[in-house]
C-alpha cells in the first residue's frame, strides 16, 4: 500500500480529506485521466480520443520499444517513448515516431503535438521536422521541457 499522509483537512460543507499518495495505484491514475479526457470530450463536443500505441516485442513477447499516444480532434499527442538502451543509436526511435506519424495520418491527423525533456532526447525531433513551440528552462534543474509540434 501506498504511503499516505494526510495534507488537508477536510472543508466546510463535507469535503472529503485530501490525502497524498507516494506511489498511486496505476489504475487510479488512470481513473484521473479517463475523467479528465472525456471532460475535454464533452466540452470540445468532437468525440473521444483514441489510444494507440505502437511496441517492439521479442520473441518471448518482451518489451523493449515502443511508443505510445492519443489522437482526438484532428491531432496526435504522442505520450512516452522508449527503447532499451541495448538498441539504442540504431534509428529505432525515428522509425517509431515515423510510425506514430503514420498512425496520426491514417487517423486523419493534421498536427503532432507533445512535450519532451531535453536530458532525454535534446536534438532527436529537430532532426524529425519538429519545431519547438515553447520552453521552459530548468525543468528539471539544468535541463529543460520542450513543447513540440509539427504540421503532417
């Protein structure tokens, strides 16, 4: 069970406590974000997003790459990337997000949109047409976050 410790009291009129959870359940993160996505559904009036996700397996059916990411309205967001660092420098990352790329097309897709961390992949998507649409600085310290976009 995860750590819990109780930050705020609860409020007037009945609010619940708040409580923060050290290492939450993925399953109630996912919840967190189910909620929010067809929030955004609602509001936008345009459907729910889509899931896909794009992996390299072994053959005992191992991870070790892949990609993953939503499309909703018109534009894809792709969320994490990975290759095991035994592969990496050999063009699995660019084949991966040209698959994501691919996928967005199919999906009638016009914009790729997403954030990245430079200590993890400063320069790989300005070498794939992406242009940096915002920064900001020391996020983490020494580093940045990077929000990306490109026209497909």
């Amino acid at each position: 069970m995860a750590a819990v410790r109780p930050e705020v009291p609860a409020g007037a009129g009945g609010l619940p406590e708040l409580v923060v959870e050290d290492s939450p359940a993925a399953a109630d993160v996912a919840l967190l974000e189910a909620h929010v996505a067809a929030a955004a559904a609602a509001a936008a009036g345009l459907g729910e997003e889509q899931e896909f996700a794009i992996l390299a397996r072994r053959d005992d059916g191992r991870i070790v790459a892949g990609i993953s990411g939503i499309v909703w309205v018109g534009y894809c967001e792709p969320q994490a990337m990975w290759v095991e660092e035994s592969l990496r420098g050999r063009g699995l990352a660019r084949t991966l997000v040209a698959g994501a790329e691919a996928e967005a097309s199919r999906r009638c897709c016009a914009l790729v949109v997403f954030h990245a961390y430079d200590l993890l992949a400063r320069g790989l998507y300005d070498r794939l047409g992406y242009e940096t649409v915002g920064v900001i600085e020391n996020c983490p310290a020494g580093s940045a976050a990077r929000w990306y976009r490109k026209v497909l």
